[in-house]
C-alpha cells in the first residue's frame, strides 16, 4: 500500500487543514451577517458586496478605517479566553466611521498567529460577527495566517478594516461646530481596547495573576479587564436619523483621552472645558491607578475614564439626543460647552494626530465613587 505523500508545508509548522477547519465553525457567524447585498458567501478569495444602494445617496462618500485590539489580546491568552476580542476590534474600527456620520458596510479581518488551533480562531471571529451583527456591518471576508517562528505557538494578533458610505452633505466635523454647541459625554463599559501596555504594566508590578479573583469586581482581573468595548454605532446613526441636524461632530475616545480626541473635531478657533465633576470613573480605573500609584488625572491621555464617545451637539436639541441615548443603554450627559475668543490661561490640549484642530482640557475634580 502506498505511503501518503508528505507534506513539507506541515513539517515546517503550517497545518492548513486546521485553516479550512477555523473556517468551517465560523460559517454559521459570518453567514448571520450578510443581507442580500452580500454576494459569493464565504471562503472567497474576495467578498462582494452590492453597492447599487449607493445609487440612492445625492452624493455618496466612501469613509474607510482599519485597526487592531493592541495588548488586551495579551490577557486574553493569559487566560484562554477568546470570544470577546471580537467585538473590541469591531469597537475600533467600526465605532471610528460613525464618527463622520457614515453607516458601516462591511468588514474584513486579519489574524495572524504562531499556531491554528481551530476552535480558537472560530472564537475570535465569533466575537468579530458578533459585533458586526450588533452594528449593522457585514462580514464579507477575512484571512487567517500561521507565522510559525515568527509568533509563539499560543500568540496571536487581529486586526481588521471596514467601509462605510455618507452623503456628502451629512458629513460630520469640526466645520459644523458653533460656539454654545453642547457637549455630551457617552459612558464606556471600561477600558475598550486602550491603554492596556499601563493597565498590563501596572497588574505585573503588583504579582497579579489575571485569572487571580478581584475582590473589587466580583471575578477574575483577566475577566474584568476583558469586558468587551462597548458599540455605539446604531444607537448614533438612529439619533442622526432621528434629530436630523442636531449632532456636529462626533469623537471617539480611544488613545490619547478625552481631550486629545474631541479636540481633533473641533475647529481651531474653538476651545471646551471638560467639567470632571459631572461623572465619577468607573471603578477599574480607581481600583487600577490605586494599584499604580496614579492619580486618576495622571492617566488622562491613557485611558477613557468612563467616557467612550463625545458628541457635539445643537444646544435646543441636547436632551434629546441625550435621552434617545440613554433610551439605548447608553448613559449620556453634558459635560461642557463650545467656546470660541480667548480661553483662560494654562495647558490645553491643541489638536492631536495631526489634526489643526481645537483645543480642550479637562477641570474640576472627579465626582466621588459611588
């Protein structure tokens, strides 16, 4: 009887039958986030998607982003948990096109990886058509590679982009922005995918095991410190919908805080005061710069402290979209107002990433914990 012929591929460390088998549990959630615009199903070398619903828009506009998660895919592989990276990476690359008032279309993934264990990868895809499915986008297509000797055997990472579509004249951005436009702040679920190198730093230097139980948390650090990003795209786009108009700019607060990342959608003549008082930090952050010996206004340009979003928004339709944001389970409030002329004297965060922008810096103190 005949030998079966050896595989090379396999003997240098790429297992390509374990691909096809990722591939295979994935299908069902991929599958759930296509509608009819999806053409080819999945295993293509590319994905289609009908974009004839363009034809509808006076003046579409393609609006594109890409991220990864960074080091929280760290904790989830201290831990072996891996169904929830998925939504982190949808968290940033989706929630950054509603930023210009874009509806998302569809997504793509990248996850590279020192070894295929199949179920793991079907995990992480899961948690990414999860997200998708939470805000509208389809999943149309995604690549899985083995870097044996360039990544450890449990190592991985994920990245992913996305394509979203605006009209022209609904553009969101620091042009619409006016002196007394109100700005709402929009509660986090923690620490999104930000900031983890100090949060990693920080756990290490105290011993903590994440699968050590947290007594302040009610479960294990790793468990805590994966709580999946929260998504705030749908609940935007129905209150663009909604209050046509009302909402000028938008911010998502990733790395750089709340000051660096609103100030980018302001315009340079513009400048805010965060009031602090207004909100108290969730408690991970009190409970992390504790163990840091920080003082919570030390991590300000690190983490979000609570605050996921900013929206700038017309000051006679303010508790409006306020409400319908809370209506959504988001908690949302107004932490300050749109100021243009001289600001007062001392440090503002002007601009960030490149973006002439405004200029912001947070005040006040926190409110206590509760």
């Amino acid at each position: 009887m005949a030998e079966a012929p050896q595989n090379p591929y396999s003997e240098a460390g790429v297992d390509t039958a374990a691909g096809d088998l990722a591939v295979e549990l994935m299908k069902s959630a991929v599958r759930r986030t296509h509608g009819p615009e999806v053409l080819g199903g999945v295993g293509g070398f590319a994905g289609l998607f009908d974009a004839s619903a363009l034809q509808s828009y006076e003046k579409p506009l393609l609006a594109t982003s890409t991220d990864g998660v960074g080091t929280k895919v760290a904790i989830a592989q201290a831990i072996d948990k891996h169904d929830t990276i998925g939504q982190d990476l949808v968290g940033m690359v989706v929630d950054d096109i509603v930023v210009v008032g874009a509806k998302p279309l569809f997504m793509t993934d990248y996850i590279a990886c020192g070894k295929v264990f199949p179920e793991r990868i079907a995990d992480i895809v899961r948690g990414i058509a999860s997200g998708c499915e939470q805000t509208g986008t389809a999943l149309v297509g995604g690549e899985t590679a083995e870097h044996p000797g360039l990544l450890g055997v449990n190592d991985y990472d994920v990245a992913g982009a996305a394509t979203g579509v605006v009209d022209a004249g609904d553009v969101l951005g620091a042009d619409r922005v006016r002196a007394g436009d109100v700005v709402l702040a929009l509660a986090s679920s923690g620490a999104h995918s930000n900031g983890y190198s100090l949060i990693r730093h920080i756990v290490a230097g105290k011993g903590i095991s994440y699968g050590a139980p947290a007594a302040d948390f009610g479960r294990t650090w790793g468990e805590e410190l994966l709580e999946p990003t929260r998504l705030y795209t749908l609940p935007l786009l129905n209150v663009l919908t909604a209050l046509p108009g009302a909402v000028h700019a938008l911010s998502h607060v990733t790395g750089g805080g709340i000051a660096a990342n609103l100030a980018r959608v302001l315009p340079p003549q513009a400048w805010v005061e965060v009031d602090r008082s207004t909100w108290s930090p969730s408690p991970v952050f009190r409970v992390l710069a504790d163990l840091g010996g920080l003082r919570l206004e030390d991590t300000e340009g690190t983490w979000n402290l609570g605050v996921g979003f900013v929206a700038v928004v017309a000051p006679e339709k303010a508790d409006a979209a306020a409400s319908l944001l809370s209506d959504a389970g988001i908690a949302t409030w107004q932490v300050g107002v749109v100021q243009e002329g001289a600001r007062p004297e001392g440090h503002f965060e002007q601009g960030a990433k490149g973006v002439d922008g405004g200029a912001v810096r947070l005040v006040g103190a926190y409110s206590s914990a509760v």
